[in-house]
C-alpha cells in the first residue's frame, strides 16, 4: 500500500494537495459504486415514522429524516445520481464543446465568426441558469438533467478547444501533414485533437465540480431527479425547515458535496500541472532568495 502512495506522489510530482483530491474523490466513486453492498435501495426510500428525526447514533450515522428515513442510506444512493449526471453531463458537454470548437477553429472565417457568436452568447448566461431554463422547459427526469447540464456546459469547452485548434492548426507538424496530402479529418483526428486532448481533460475534471453543483441547486429547487430517487440537493432542501432541531438532514449532504467538489478541484489542478507543465510556476522560494 505505502508503495502504491509513493508511485502515486512521484506521479503528482510531489502535490500533496492533488493527492488528497484524488483520494476524495476514489472516495466519493468507491461510495457509488458500491451502494448496493452498502445500503438496501428500498429501505433508503421507505419511510419510517416511528423513527422520525432520530439523531445520529450508532444504529442511524447520520440520523434520521422526517419521514423516517436513515440519512446515510439517501446520501450513498444520491452520491449515484450525483455522480451519474456529473459524468454523463460533463462527457456531454466534451464532446459536443471539441466538435464546435472544431468546427470554429478549422472551418474557415465564416464558420469562426458564427460560431464564436453562439458560444458568446450562451456564455452570457451563467450556468446554473441556462440549466435551469432548459431543465424547465422540458421536465424534471434524470435524463434531462444530463442534457441540459451538457448543452449548458459546452461553451466552456468549445471555446477551449477553438483556441487550441487555431494554435495547433499553425504547426510545422500539421503542416507537414497537410503537404502530404493528409484529408482535414485525418489531420484533425490524428494530429490536432491528441496534442489538445490533456487542457481538455484538466477542464473536464474541473467541469465536474461544476455539474455537481448544478444538479445539487436543481434538486434543492425542486427540478431534480422525481421522488422517491435519492439527491443530495433535495436533501438539503427537505431538511432547510429543521435546521434548529434537526441539523443532520441538511448538514451531512452539504458535507458530501464540499468534499467532492473540493477533491475534484484539487485533484483538476494537480492534473494540470502534470499534463501542462508550463502552467507552474517558474520561480521557487530557493531561486528568488539565491
């Protein structure tokens, strides 16, 4: 084990902090995926009124709800749902954001122009929002989450990889690719995308965070996942009105999504340094005293 813990610091070149983001965030996965050992799914959703607003105890970790409920089983289940929308949605917006940043980049001035026009004005509106008024207009389900965090999601990326295209697209490498007679899909797929794939891959970790984030606040405002399936949003949200009495209903899930968020972020900022190494710092507290 101590030696797994040392490939893994050599790995992160030393970040600690990385490391602790990256054990937090196996943490919250090793959770999800093995809620079904943890907790039966139709005890976490049945309601028990004789055990109403327990608090924690060694036969209930984190209490009980007002409906009876064991806290600990719905925050194990929602860590599923958490963890579903936040990769599927950010995956989403990945994929559709390379495909228009792509087609921004390397598909003349027109398309740029219009392109860079719609990513512009959907970056206007923050992402909460432009989630909110889609997860709205089609309904509250789990699979409209995912769109709609997705489509919210894709100017971040398109803007990226845009930028990334119009840099790469000016090599020597590509242009040598282009004078071999190389098709515009091969030199996309074979040249560019790969040298783009890491910024893409550190965004993606820390777009993660985010996605979290915006299905936690559209569970707490009620256009989550329909009841009785277990989020850590509507958690919070059912326990808002016993916070005095009965802090452990809101508390609990909170804490699960500042540890995943907070992991995600650490171990997204350790992941770039490692694949852009051009993002540390280039001074040390030895250079500048010497």
């Amino acid at each position: 084990m101590r030696a797994f813990i040392n490939k893994l610091d050599r790995a992160f070149k030393g970040n600690r902090s990385a490391l602790a983001g990256l054990c937090l965030t196996a943490l919250i996965i090793l959770l999800a995926l093995c809620a079904p050992l943890i907790a039966s799914y139709d005890e976490a959703v049945r309601p028990n009124v004789l055990q109403r607003f327990q608090p924690p105890s060694k036969d209930h970790w984190f209490g009980t709800d007002a409906l009876g409920r064991d806290v600990f089983q719905q925050l194990v289940w929602g860590s599923r749902t958490s963890l579903i929308v936040g990769l599927s949605g950010a995956l989403l917006s990945a994929l559709l954001g390379t495909i228009v940043g792509v087609i921004a980049g390397y598909g003349g001035q027109r398309a740029d122009h219009v392109v860079s026009f719609v990513i512009d004005l959907l970056m206007s509106f923050p992402l909460l929002l432009l989630a909110l008024l889609m997860v709205a207009m089609m309904g509250p389900s789990l699979v409209n989450i995912i769109i709609a965090v997705g489509i919210s999601g894709l100017p971040r990326y398109a803007r990226l990889v845009r930028a990334l295209v119009l840099q790469l697209r000016s090599t020597e490498y590509v242009a040598a690719a282009h004078s071999l007679g190389a098709g515009t899909m091969r030199i996309i797929v074979r040249h560019i995308l790969p040298n783009a794939l890491g910024p893409i891959l550190v965004l993606l970790t820390l777009g993660l965070a985010s996605v979290i984030i915006v299905e936690a606040s559209l569970s707490f405002l009620g256009l989550g996942p329909p009841p009785p399936a277990p989020t850590w949003g509507r958690l919070i949200a059912e326990g808002q009105q016993y916070l005095r009495n009965a802090w452990w209903i809101s508390v609990f899930p909170g804490a699960a999504i500042l540890l995943t968020v907070v992991g995600l972020n650490l171990f997204g900022d350790g992941l770039r340094d490692i694949l852009d190494p051009r993002t540390k710092k280039l001074t040390s507290p030895e250079k500048e005293g010497g």
